[in-house]
C-alpha cells in the first residue's frame, strides 16, 4: 500500500472524531474561544512530533512556500472556525455532509489551479458527494 493512502485512511479514521469531540466539548463554550484552544493543542502536539521526529529546521522555506503555507493556515483556521460555530449550533450529521462537499470544490480547484486530471468518474464521484450531502443535511 502506498504511503498516502495509508496516511488518507489515518485520516478518514481521526477526522469523525472531531465533530463529536468537538460537540462534547462547545456545551457550554463559545465556539471561537473553543477553536482558539485547539489550534493552540494543535500546534504544541504537531511542534512536539516535528521535534521527536528531528524536523524542526523551517530555513529551508522560501518566501513563496512560506506565503502559500500562511495562507492554507488562514483558510483552515477560518474553515476551523466555522465549522466549531456550525457544530456548536447544529445537527453533527448535517454539518459534517455539508463540510464534506469541500472535496467536490477541492476537485474542481485542484483541476483549476494545479491542473489535475478531470476525469467523469471523479466528476460523477464529486456530483455525487454533494447529492449525498444534500440528502444527509436536509
């Protein structure tokens, strides 16, 4: 098994947890403070890996990587918030099936942007998670 899938599945596995988690844990908390504290755990577990792991040397990113990476971790942090907020104030399952349409709009940019292969069956793939949201959400 190629190492990305195996890492994909790790992350198929983790990701349902967030929700649940994270609806456990907003009973009684604003959705901001709640994500502020996240992102701060996030980052002194993910620092302690990169550390364990000896990959702490950022010198080796230039200007133009640094500026993309910046910006994936505005669009996280904004989807992060969002997505606390939506939990916080709806149904877990419909949340998560409208969240998941991100994979048919990640598909469609990443055919824009990074010119992916577009190929119908990822197009068919794409209709359909966002037909299944739509159902799972109303």
């Amino acid at each position: 098994m190629r190492a990305y899938i195996f890492y994909a599945i790790l992350s198929a596995f983790f990701a349902p947890l967030v929700p649940i988690f994270g609806k456990l844990g907003l009973k009684d908390v604003d959705s901001t403070v709640a994500t502020t504290v996240r992102a701060f755990i996030m980052f002194a577990f993910l620092f302690l890996v990169a550390v364990w792991q000896g990959r702490t040397d950022v010198s080796s990113i230039n200007g133009r990587a640094l500026l993309f990476i910046a910006l994936s971790g505005i669009a996280g942090a904004l989807s992060w918030l969002f997505y606390f907020m939506a939990v916080k104030g709806g149904r877990v399952p419909a949340v998560i099936a409208i969240d998941k349409t991100s994979v048919a709009l990640a598909i469609f940019l990443s055919w824009i942007v990074l010119k992916e292969e577009l190929t119908p069956r990822t197009v068919l793939g794409a209709l359909l998670i966002v037909v299944g949201a739509l159902l799972v959400s109303l």
